[in-house]
C-alpha cells in the first residue's frame, strides 16, 4: 500500500474516491436525489481543485500497488477548518477508505498520520465530525481515543442531518 500526498495532478483520483465512498457509506440513508446534489456540489473537480490549492489544507490518497485508490485523508488547520473557533487544532474533515479495502488498516495509518500532521503543525488536538448514527465510524474514533464534545449540522443535499464533533488532545 502506499500513501500519498494528492496534487492538483491526482483530481481525478481524488474525485473518483470521492463519490465512491460517500456513496457506498450513505446512499442507503438518503434520497438519490439529495446523494447526487451533495456528490455535485462537494466532490466537482472544480471544487476538489479548489481545496488541493488552499493554504492550511492537505489530503493523502492510499493506493494499492498497481495504483488503485482504495481511501483519503483530508486535514485542515487555521483558516481552512470547516469551523470557526478551534484555534491549536486539526481538522479531520474527511476520512473515508473504499468498502473493499476496509480491514486493511488504513483508517489507522490515516490516523497515524494526522496526529503526526498535528505535531508538524504545532497543534494540540484534533477533532472531527462524524453522522450521529454512523456506529461504526464513532466507535473507530472512540478507539482512537476521541471523544465527543459538540456536534453540528450538516446538510446533505436538503436533508439537515446531525454530526457529532468529537475531539482527541495530542
């Protein structure tokens, strides 16, 4: 396996993974309709490129070793975080590894490596959102040694939805 940092190069990599794995975790929850407005507006190559090139914001594609993108990891700090008032953290604002590729480790090497991010960019915790009923995801974070502190909403297409912040001090 080999993890990467992603480039403007790799946008269609990353927009592939993208609408892959939000749609394999979700597509069971929601409307088509609103699963395919949110996999527009968030996961547009457009878009994506936008976010490869902002200042404070990093993602990591994993692949197997014949190149097959099987996850990423995109981490925010400062201005680039998704919310406002989390000064000295990270952000994990995405985290998502490919239904086939589950077990492999991944999740935690991902998590290796943005605690290691976090210590690079003098941070002294990390946080994330996660959909209040995505058990599997929280009780992986919960391992981690996340815990829960807040929570905010999080539109997919029109449906408001809950996601639970939780948060691990480095």
């Amino acid at each position: 396996m080999n993890i990467y940092e992603c480039t403007v190069d790799d946008v269609k990599k990353l927009n592939y993974i993208c609408r892959l794995t939000f749609t394999e975790t979700f597509e069971d929850t929601n409307t088509p309709e609103n699963l395919n407005q949110y996999l527009d507006e968030a996961y547009s190559i457009p878009v994506l490129t936008d976010e490869l090139l902002t200042p404070d914001s990093v993602t990591y594609l994993a692949s197997d070793d014949n190149g097959n993108i099987l996850g990423y990891l995109k981490l925010n700090k400062d201005s680039a975080q998704t919310e406002e008032g989390f000064d000295g953290s990270l952000e994990i604002q995405r985290i998502y590894i490919a239904k086939h590729a589950k077990g492999k480790g991944i999740g935690s090497i991902f998590m290796e490596l943005a605690q290691q991010k976090a210590i690079e960019w003098n941070c002294s915790w990390i946080w994330l959102g996660v959909w209040e009923h995505n058990e599997t995801a929280k009780k992986f974070y919960a391992n981690k040694g996340f815990k829960q502190f807040s929570s905010h909403t999080f539109c997919v297409g029109d449906d408001p939805q809950t996601d639970l912040l939780m948060r691990k001090d480095i």
